[in-house]
C-alpha cells in the first residue's frame, strides 16, 4: 500500500459519526488537491478490508453519489447516525460536514 493511499484511509476514518465529508475534501486533506477520483478508488477496493466508514462520504455538492441500492443503504446509515438526508438525497454540508 502507498503512503497516498494510507493518508486517504487516515481522512476518510478520521470522519466522525454523525458527520459527512465530501471525496474531494478527503482528497485535500490528505494532501492531493486534485485526488476525489483516488479517494473513490480507496473507498471501492478497500472499504471493507479496512472498515472505512465509505457511507460518510458524499460528493462536493452534499448528494449521494451511490445509485439504486447502495444509495438507499446509505441514506439509512447515515440516517442512523443521526444526518438528515433530504427525499431527493442530499446533505447540508453546513450542518453536518468536518
């Protein structure tokens, strides 16, 4: 495993319950301004090998970028956590982002 990858997994776990971050702050955290696409690469090979809690993160404009049954599944974690999700999948980033 690469250092870039470590320094995604160290953002996307530092994430607490209860809030979202988006992939491309994920990405600027850990030092790659231009690296959303590599913290979806993370998120999609690695989530359940490191038990990253993949549900917290959501895109730059506050929706769900999961689809069908992955959306619904994480509209109900974080739900869960106490995040409101809007009908149309959507989160206000004001209130419940890091």
């Amino acid at each position: 495993m690469t250092e870039n990858t470590l320094r995604i997994i160290e953002q996307i776990k530092a994430v607490p319950k209860g809030k979202v971050c988006s992939y491309r702050d994920i990405a600027m955290k850990a030092g790659f301004p231009n690296g959303a696409r590599q913290t979806v690469r993370v998120l999609h090979s690695m989530s359940e090998k490191y038990e990253l809690p993949w549900y917290r993160i959501i895109r730059s404009d506050g929706r769900i970028a999961l689809e069908g049954e992955g959306g619904k599944l994480q509209t109900k974690l974080l739900r869960s956590e106490g995040v409101k999700v809007s009908a149309d999948g959507k989160v206000d980033l004001k209130k419940f982002g890091v």
